[in-house]
C-alpha cells in the first residue's frame, strides 16, 4: 500500500533509545549493532565503490547514517528541506544511509517513474521490519508478486467503484449523525479528535459491522497505541511504546479473531447478510479456490485500519484549515454544495451522483493533498543493479521516493506555495509522476477512492450545517510528527450555523 507511511518503527524517538542504554544487556546489542553496522557501511563503500559508478551523495555516520536529519525534517513544517539540500549539492539522485542501509534517493517524475512503474522487475517494496512485526507479514503491505495480485483481488470486492456506490446512504447517514451529534449546536469545537473519532467509526462500520461505541472506543485506543508505538524505536522490553504496540496489536487480533469466529458461523448458517470487508474476505477463494487463512484476514485487516485512518484523516482536517485561508475558494465550494442540496427534496439523501457533481470540491481535496501528501514516501529495494541517470543503484540497496520532490515545485506546479484548486480543472494537464498522494502502480492504495467518498461527504455536511468558521489559531503550525501532516494543537474553531 503505497500511500501508507513509509517510516513505521524505524528509530524517530531517540531519547526514549538513549533512556534504554542503562541496562548492560542492551547496550552490548547496540554496541554489536553499531559494529554490524560500520562493517555494513564499509562493505558497500569499498565493494561497490571501486566497482560501480554509484551516485554522490553522503553515507554519514555509521549504522545511523543521515537517519537523524531526515527524521529532523519529517518533523518538521518544511519536510521537503531533507531533499531540497541534498539535490541542490549532488542532483536529483544521490545516496545516503537511513535506518542502518545504503539508500539512493530518486527526485522528480523521472525517479517516481523508475520505482512506481517497475515493481517486481527492477524493484519490490520493502517495508522496516519493525512495521511488519506490527502490521503483519500476511498483508497486502508485505507480499509480493501473485500473492500481492490475489490480496488486492480480494480487497478490491469490497473497494471497486460499484460496491462504494452502494456504501454511500450508510456513509452519507453516519456523518450526518455524527455532525448532528458532535458538532450541531457547539460554539467551538476542537477538529482533529473529533475527525478521528469519525473517521475510525466509518471503519469500524464499514469493516466489521461494529456499532457498539464502547467496542469501537477500545479499538480506536487500541489502533492508536500501534500507531504510537510503531514511530518508536523498535526495542521490545517491558514499558517500551514498541512492546506497548505488540501487545495492543495482541489484543486487536483477539478482538478481531472473535468477530471472525461469529461471521464465519454465521455465514454457514446463511443467517448474515452483511457485505462489510470481512464477510468479503472470508467468501473470497482465489483462481483456484483456495480461501484466505485467518491470519492473512487479520493481517489485511490490520493495514487496511491503518491506511484507511491515516489517508481520510489529514486531508479532511487540512483542507477547512487552507480553505479558512483562501475565502474566496471555501465560497465556490459552498455555493456548489448548497446547490446539490437544492436540488434535493426534503428529506432526499446525497447519491453516488451528487458526489461525481462535487467537481470543484474534489479540485479543493486534491490541491489540499498537494500541499499536505498523507504519505512522505516510501522505501524500494534494488532486486538487480539498476543504471539510471548515469549511476548504477546496486542490488540490495535501498531506494526511497516521496511525493514532496514533485508537489512543491515550480517546473510541475505553477506557482506552488499558493493554494490553487483550479490547477486540477478537468482537461488542465497535470505531468504524469508529479502529483501522487496515493502513490501509483501496482501498489497504488486500494482505498484512495473510500476516502475519496468520506472527505467529500464530510466537506458537504460540513458548508451545509455551518455559514462559516473562525479558528482559534489560524497560524497553528503543522507538523508531521508523527506523521501524516496534522496541526499541532488539533485545529480548535468556532462555528456558526447556518439558519
């Protein structure tokens, strides 16, 4: 899933890894790791060095490498620094070290061409293992190849265009509650727990059939606590966030085993008829028959939470922040949301076609996701010696693109530090390999089209319910830590209603 983030348990807490050093057991693990490591730098250096033209660029120290510059920038409100620096002194490819492994950056729609288009012939992806201890090895995330093929198959039942179709009266139902409960009748609100709280709820629905607050209260916690531990350091000892995430995906998978358990029994007894994700994946057979094992469905299950929580959440946040910003667009959105719901009659829900009709709202998301990509990037690695640009990217290394060496710059974007939605006008070109919020390829997220559906469903509920909106700190900065890009104080705002 390319869209998700690239940096899951890679080290981003430091101090929690020097609060650790105490103990002599540890501190002989890292000593030999940090040898491991030096041997490893020095390996590649001289090996591939004398042999191989490899691009410029900085190995930095040993075993860390350039990880605590980069991670500096993923934290902060100008992420794109980390590369910005780096092609201004060596070009748009060039080498570095991060998480302890040569890695060659590629920039521009030339580098995001060369790893989003040659899955499984030059490249495969490759995800930090700490993660896939997290998420799971039998997901989509991780396989490759015919399995990868058939996990996407069973995915797509639920997340094709025809089956959202059918999800829009429950999505369109759930938001408005949600609007009418949480934010109706407030004069201040604080917006991101609040998007996140519906945002999981959608997925709990959605994936599972699960209403009970309380149960999707313990999973959100739960969800929350992975997310948390899996942008740690990956050390797993008693009161570690690391072994806090392991023990909460833990109880995930029992949670989720039990509503296995039923569903299954269910099903056999043709007594279900729901077409959530799991009744989709425990009826899926592959070409041959075969069904999914329970660990592949937890697995899945596991990442698709994940994906489909981060992706919907910045965006749906971001977006009222730029539009509070550019009064003159949030107008034009209003005035086409008003207009759908004219043309509706009393008590006439939102339809799959009302959305398509959503034209200038959907150019407001994707400028938004423009600005903010959901995802920094992700991580590839070289299966053969790869020639490009003149340099050779040896097998086994590391390649990493992100969609910020594209979004920001002024030879794709016109004009790129202002909001413009218009630049996504239909029939206006926009250069292929430059605007990848999803990512693309073979492992484009499957579920960008549901997020699409949510945000644009919440953007109408929103303009409909409320005239305007006053942040209480409209230079509340925006931070990617941890990642995605969120407003560092969760986006507080007055509201007023419309009459």
């Amino acid at each position: 899933m390319d869209s998700f983030n690239f940096l899951r348990g890679i080290g981003a807490d430091f101090g929690g890894f020097i609060q650790f050093q105490s103990s002599p057991a540890i501190l002989s693990v890292s000593l030999i790791t940090t040898i491991l490591g030096v041997l490893l730098l020095w390996f590649f250096r001289h090996k591939n060095g004398s042999s191989v033209t490899l691009p410029p660029g900085n190995l930095g120290f040993p075993f860390i490498g350039e990880t605590i510059p980069f991670l500096r920038a993923l934290r902060s409100e100008t992420p794109q620094t980390f590369f910005d620096e780096r092609v201004k002194k060596f070009g748009n490819i060039f080498k570095t070290s991060l998480t302890g492994h040569p890695t060659v950056v590629v920039n521009g729609p030339a580098g995001n061409k060369l790893l989003l288009s040659n899955e499984e012939k030059l490249v495969h992806s490759s995800t930090p293992e700490s993660f896939v201890k997290l998420f799971g090895q039998d997901s989509v995330l991780t396989k490759r190849g015919e399995e990868h093929r058939i996990f996407r198959a069973a995915l797509a039942r639920f997340l094709r265009p025809q089956a959202l179709q059918g999800y829009v009266s429950k999505m369109n139902s759930e938001i408005q509650h949600h609007m009418n409960q949480k934010w109706k009748g407030q004069h201040q609100v604080k917006v991101l727990p609040l998007v996140r709280a519906l945002i999981f709820n959608i997925a709990s629905i959605f994936f599972f059939s699960i209403i009970d607050e309380h149960l999707q209260e313990q999973l959100h916690s739960l969800l929350e606590t992975i997310l948390v531990g899996s942008l740690s350091v990956p050390l797993d000892f008693p009161g570690t966030r690391f072994r806090k995430a392991l023990e909460a995906r833990s109880k995930l998978d029992e949670i989720l085993s039990s509503l296995i358990k039923k569903r299954r029994s269910d099903l056999l007894r043709s007594t279900s008829d729901n077409q959530d994700l799991l009744s989709v994946l425990l009826t899926f057979k592959d070409e041959r028959g075969n069904p999914l094992t329970d660990k592949e469905i937890l697995d899945n299950f596991s990442v698709m939470l994940h994906g489909s929580y981060e992706t919907s959440v910045s965006p749906t946040v971001l977006v009222f922040k730029l539009l509070f910003s550019n009064p003159d667009c949030y107008e034009k959105v209003v005035q086409e949301q008003l207009g759908i719901l004219g043309n509706k009659k009393e008590g006439e829900e939102i339809s799959w076609n009302d959305l398509k009709d959503m034209k200038y709202t959907w150019q407001v998301i994707q400028e938004t996701l423009r600005i903010f990509p959901p995802a920094f990037g992700t991580f590839r690695k070289a299966i053969t010696d790869i020639h490009y640009d003149g340099y050779t990217i040896p097998k086994g290394w590391k390649i990493f693109w992100s969609p910020y060496t594209t979004h920001g710059k002024e030879e794709y974007f016109n004009e790129p530090d202002k909001f413009m939605p218009s630049r996504f006008e239909e029939g206006k070109y926009v250069a292929p390999y430059t605007f990848l919020p999803f990512g693309a390829g073979l492992r484009v997220c499957p579920g960008w089209e549901f997020a699409k559906t949510e945000i644009l469903l919440f953007v109408h509920h929103f303009v409909t319910t409320f005239s305007s909106y006053i942040p209480i700190d409209p230079k509340e900065k925006i931070s990617g830590d941890p990642f995605p890009p969120l407003p560092t104080n969760g986006f507080s705002m007055k509201l007023f209603s419309r009459s």
